[in-house]
C-alpha cells in the first residue's frame, strides 16, 4: 500500500475487480431471487410444542383446497414419519406445506420439488411449491433425528389431470 | 531481555532462541498438538466406518465400540472439527506470536492451566460422547439431549480458549509497551486477530450453553427452544471456519513464502485482509438458517449480503498467497505467465501440502458462496453437498495445511529430522486425490437430492443413481483413512525414531512490502473491535431481541438414539 510502487499497482488491480465480483454475484442472486419469486420459509407463528395436535390447523392433518388448483398441506412430523405421510394433489397444483414438529428437529426435503426447510418444535414453517409434473415425488426428513432418522420418509403423488 | 528490545521485528525471530528461551511454550504447543493428533486419530478411524457403510459394508467387530452410524458420525464430527482443529490452533497459535515476538507468554503458569482446563474439559465431554450419551452431532441441536456433561466439557473447552486469548493480548501488551511505535509483527498480529474473532464469536455458543443447554440437561429447567438454540450455536457455528482457517491463512501468508523459496507480495495487505476477518466472521450465521421459519427472510437477506462481503478477504488471501507463491518459484528459475507453478518446490511435503490445500480451497470457497445464495441454498441444504463442502474446507484446506505445518513443527518440538520426506509425500498426494473422489461424490449426490448424516444403505428411498455414486464415497474415503494413518506414522517415528538433529528456525518470511508501509489505522484495536460489535449488534440485534423476549422454554428434551 505504499503509493506509486508495483506492488501498490497489482494490489490496485487486484482489489477493485475482488469488490467488483461479490457485489456481481450478489445483483445475480437478487435478480434470480426476486425475479423468480423464491421465497424462503419465514415468519409463520408459533404453535406451543407439547400442545401440537391440539392446536389447529394440526388437529386435523391432511389436505385441504384452499382456492382453484391451490392446497394446503397440514402436516405434523414426529420420530420417525410425517403426518399425513402421503399426499395427493392433482398435476399443477400449487402446494403450501404448513408443518411442524412435535418432539425433536425434522427436515421437510423434497428435492423434486425443491422443497427445503426445517421443521422446528415451536416453529410453524410455511413453504410453497407447484407440481406440475405426475408422478411421485419422495419426502425425506434430511436432519438428524434419532437412531431410525433415515426410516423417516413419505411421498406427494401427482396425478394427472382428468 | 534489553537486547531484544533493540532489535527489529524480523531479526528478533532468528535470534529469538538465542536470546529468550521458549522451551515452555514449545511444549505446551507440543501438549495441545499431542492431544489434538489423538482426537483426529478417532476421527479418521470413526470416518472410515461411515465412508464403508456408504457402500453397504460394514467392519466386522466395529459394533465394540461404535453403537450405530449414527454414534460413529458424532464421534467423527466432534473429535475433527471441535477437537483437532481447536488443540491444533491452541497449540500453534500461541507457538507463532511467541516466536514472532521473541517474547515469552504473559504469563507460563496461566498458560499451563490453560491446557489443563481444556483436556479436562475434553475429558469430561468425551465420557459421555463415547458411551453414546451424546450422540447430537457437533451441531447438538436441542431438543436431542446429551447427558449434561458433553456440554459442560466443551464449555470448559471455550473457556479455556478464552484464556489463551488474555495470555496472548498481556503478551502483546508487554511487546508494545517495549517497542513504542513500532509495527507488530505479521504473525502475532494474524495470532491475536484469530483469537480475539473467535472470543467474540464464541459468545453466541457460549451463552447457548450456560442459559439453555446446560440448566436443561442437568434438569434446572424442564423446556428449551429450538429456533434460540440454532440461532445462538450458528452466531458461534460460521465464525468457528474462519477460527479453523484464520491459521491456515497465517501459515499461507508468514510462512509459506518462504518455505517456497520467495517473500510474502504484501504484508499492508495481508493486514487488511486479517481485520476484515476480524469485523465480518460473526454477523452472517443466518446463511446456515436460510431453510429455518422463524426468522425473517429479510434479515436472512442481510446475512447473504455480509457472506458475501467476507468472501472479499479471502480473494485478497488468494492474491497476495499466490503472487507469494510466484515470487518463490520465479526466483527458482519459474518462467511463463502459468508455468511457474511447476517450479514450486513439490518435493516438498510442507509446501506441497498447503499448496494443495490452498487449490482445494479455491473450489471450497466457490461452494461455499453457492451454500451462501438465498435460493440456491434450497438445491444444497442438509443434503450430501454440505459434507462434501466441509471436507474440501476444514476436511483440507484446514486440515491438510495444518498436516503441513507438523511436517516442519513436529521436528523443529522433537530436535529430529522428519523420518520420511517420501513417505510424508505419498501422504499428502494420497489425501488429495481421496478428496477429489470422496468430495466430488458427495457433491454430486447431494444434487441428486441424497440427504446428509443419513445411513443411506438402510433408507427407504434410495434410487439406482445415487447407488452407482456410492461407492465412490466408500473408495475416496478408503484413501483418506490410508493417508492419514502413513500421517500417524511419519509423525510417530519422528518422535520416537529419527536419529538426524533437526536444525532451524521459525521460517518467518520476508515481505516485498513491508510493515512500514501499513497504515496506523492497520495497527489500531478499538476501532474495529467497535465496528465488529455495531456489525453484530445490527445484524443479530433485533432478532435475538425478538426471540429472547418473546420465546417461552417450552420443548422437552428427548434422547431417541
């Protein structure tokens, strides 16, 4: 950093561009984001942990259409399966996963649908995918949570439309 | 001590062992890296099991003392990157400010019971670790509980690194009220920037342990929260790999250009970049909790920012070590704009060690700022990927640099020769190139949508892709576990074989641009020490505000392994 050297100028020349790169990266990323609507999960609530199934919407876990070609899934995870533990919904639909935990730390991974969030005990974790493709589309709880953790595991079937 | 005081910083380092006997603190360091070569012993062998389990195979016999995967990969996660990486540096660290002041520590005896706090503390977490009574992985999210003494060893652990902190500021204070004026030097002034990060970032961990995991284990308090706990351990969690790489780096920038037969380009530089580590490490845990609900995606947003800003020190690390790199291997006949690279000298297996970990670390840090993207962070979270990360980051770059640094350290401690220069470079190559297949496997399933920390043979939904990858991660893993045993065995018959007296210094190196051309803002503490604290209380503030006040400790503890 003494002025008019050559060290001085390659530090120049390297520094500006090692700016220039991450603010780069990070316009990309704010365009990718925004532009295509990714939403990561975040304020959702609080539901109390050893209350779960008492308190809606987990009281009745399940399925529900909440509007044309848009689901609501209610979902309790617990060692080791997810409740309900198979959901079906039909090509196109839009899918809101509202879900919880009831005793330790759970993952609700679909990577088919990109679905990637955390299940937490006391936490309400809402987050939304579309399923445009039939088939089945495997669910896996991707944080450790006990000896059978790898057992835990469910599926959303797409159906094709009628 | 007088003719210390009248000699500069650089020729203090070669007269130091002349001058000021450093023999206690060569056998501390020597105690803390005794202890941490144990912990990665376990974690190799424990590493070995889960790497084989990949493809379906398991050790005939490991049932004596792994109870399930799940065991192995908790023992393997704690003794590697909690307990090899914080000995290592406790041990090297200290070594490098001493020797760069030519200075011993403030104070021995605080030093002594500094290493004995911790191995006791070590002591004490790893009963229950090893009896399968903390099977939480180095992550221990609540509400899995472990039995009260895991968390209190390793808080006895954090404590003690905290002492090695106020020994080395007393240290440093003693040097500067001798050298008014004076610049300090590059190696203590890279120690104390890596100590006094970690103090800061450690607070997150700590207060987790002694407000919610400590009183909740041992029955004080019946509940805890999930979403405080993780975002109090990822306050501690993402500064810890700048705490594990700040001493790589200081390898990188004050030895290794010497080692490789040149200077370091820029010593002004380095400086800089060591006091952006110092301000950004802490305020950009959010980035490991981008899939957590609870927090708001906009200050998740603001963490990615701040990731991505402390990438900015660590390309000006790439710079000045590389064109460090150039100067030594153009002053040994290294031509051409790329070729010079060959001339580095590769026989030798410190620099061809960390020159390997630093290529590892290029791609590292580039899936580094992929896990730290927003939305791409969905694609990667908690999959395959993320091991595969770790393993080129703190698995190499850390790792396989700090294996460099014992194949000059270990003999300079013992007085003997490396046993075997050939054997610690079929060591190094053999590590590498199990990395690139282990890695790169791990990586590849992670995309496939595999998920980590999983006993993936045994889960219902593995598909043919990801069983045609699988044992790629049994084989890479295979060579690791070969490597890192001919590591154990270079080492050991140093120690207790060599016959050949090693002689040398410190390799301290010369800088092209030196101390004097460092701003004085550079050698100033207050200032930045304040603006890390304002970065932190911004980007955590109202959050943890938020959480602490209104969360209720409601979640019971369960051990369900």
């Amino acid at each position: 950093m003494k002025r008019n050297t050559t060290v001085y100028l390659y530090e120049l020349a390297w520094i500006l561009p090692s700016i220039a790169i991450p603010v780069g990266m990070l316009a990309a990323l704010a365009v990718t984001a925004f532009g295509a609507g990714i939403h990561l999960p975040s304020m959702a609530g609080r539901v109390d942990p050893r209350r779960v199934t008492a308190t809606a919407p987990f009281d009745a876990p399940g399925v529900v259409q909440v509007g044309p070609g848009l689901y609501e899934a209610r979902m309790t995870s617990q060692i080791w399966t997810f409740t309900p533990n198979e959901i079906r919904v039909p090509a196109g639909a839009t899918v809101t996963f509202v879900a919880t935990s009831q005793d330790v730390v759970h993952g609700l991974f679909i990577p088919k649908a990109h679905v990637n969030a955390m299940l937490l005990p006391g936490q309400i974790t809402r987050v939304t995918a579309r399923f445009d493709t039939p088939g089945e589309y495997p669910i896996m709880c991707h944080e450790y949570c006990g000896i059978a953790h790898h057992t835990m595991a469910g599926r959303v079937i797409v159906e094709p439309r009628r | 001590m007088s003719a210390v005081v009248t000699l500069t910083p650089r020729s203090e380092t070669d007269g130091a062992a002349a001058v000021v006997d450093l023999r206690t603190e060569n056998r501390l360091t020597a105690a803390f890296l005794g202890v941490g070569l144990v912990a990665l012993f376990g974690g190799a062998v424990t590493g070995l099991l889960q790497a084989l389990e990949h493809a379906g195979i398991q050790i005939p016999g490991h049932a004596t003392f792994v109870k399930s995967y799940y065991h192995s990969v908790a023992m393997h996660g704690v003794l590697n990157v909690l307990v090899w990486t914080t000995f290592f540096i406790s041990g090297f660290v200290p070594f490098m400010v001493t020797h760069a002041l030519g200075r011993p520590l403030a104070s021995r005896p605080l030093g002594r019971l500094t290493f004995g706090l911790m191995l006791a503390g070590l002591m004490v977490a790893a009963v229950p670790l090893v009896g399968n009574a903390a099977t939480v992985m180095f992550t221990f999210y609540p509400p899995l509980m472990a039995n009260w003494a895991f968390y209190v060893g390793l808080t006895l652990v954090v404590v003690g690194t905290w002492l090695i902190t106020l020994n080395l500021a007393l240290t440093l204070r003693g040097w500067w009220a001798t050298h008014p004026g004076a610049r300090t030097p590059l190696a203590a002034f890279m120690g104390m920037v890596t100590f006094a990060m970690w103090t800061i970032a450690s607070l997150g961990l700590a207060a987790e342990m002694l407000f919610m995991l400590i009183p909740w284990s041992l029955g004080w308090v019946s509940g805890t929260d999930p979403l405080l706990a993780r975002v109090l351990f990822w306050f501690t969690g993402h500064p810890i790999v700048y705490f594990w790489l700040l001493p790589a780096y200081m390898s990188w920038y004050t030895l290794v250009p010497r080692q490789a037969g040149g200077r370091l380009f820029s010593d002004p530089l380095a400086r800089a970049s060591f006091i952006l580590f110092l301000v950004l490490s802490t305020p950009l845990g959010f980035h490991h909790q981008f899939t957590d609900p609870g927090i708001h995606e906009g200050w998740k947003l603001v963490h990615a920012f701040l990731t991505f800003a402390v990438f900015f020190p660590s390309l000006l690390t790439f710079f000045n070590v590389v064109a460090s790199l150039e100067d030594g291997a153009r002053r040994r006949g290294g031509r051409g704009w790329a070729a010079w690279f060959l001339r580095l000298p590769w026989g030798d297996p410190v620099v061809a060690a960390q020159v390997g970990a630093m290529l590892t670390f290029a791609f590292g840090g580039i899936g580094g700022l992929i896990n730290a993207s927003f939305s791409l962070n969905l694609l990667v979270h908690n999959t395959a990927w993320i091991p595969g990360h770790l393993h080129l980051t703190v698995g190499t770059a850390v790792t396989l640099s700090f294996m460099g640094i014992t194949y000059w350290l270990v003999p300079l401690l013992r007085g003997r020769e490396l046993w075997s220069r050939r054997l610690a470079l079929a060591q190094v190559w053999l590590w590498l190139g199990g990395m690139v297949i282990f890695s790169n496997a791990l990586h590849r399933l992670g995309l496939m949508g595999m998920p980590r920390r999983t006993q993936i043979m045994a889960a219902p939904y593995v598909t043919p892709e990801w069983k045609a990858v699988l044992p790629l991660v049994a084989i890479g893993g295979t060579l690791l576990f070969v490597s890192a045993m001919l590591y154990f065995v270079v080492l050991i018959l140093t120690v207790v074989a060599s016959r050949k007296p090693y002689v040398g210094d410190v390799p301290f190196a010369e800088p092209m641009s030196g101390p004097d051309s460092v701003p004085v803002m550079f050698d100033r503490w207050k200032p930045w020490l304040a603006l890390a604290f304002v970065l932190i209380a911004l980007a955590y503030g109202p959050t943890l505000v938020h959480l602490v006040v209104t969360t209720p400790l409601d979640a019971p503890g369960l051990r369900v392994w």
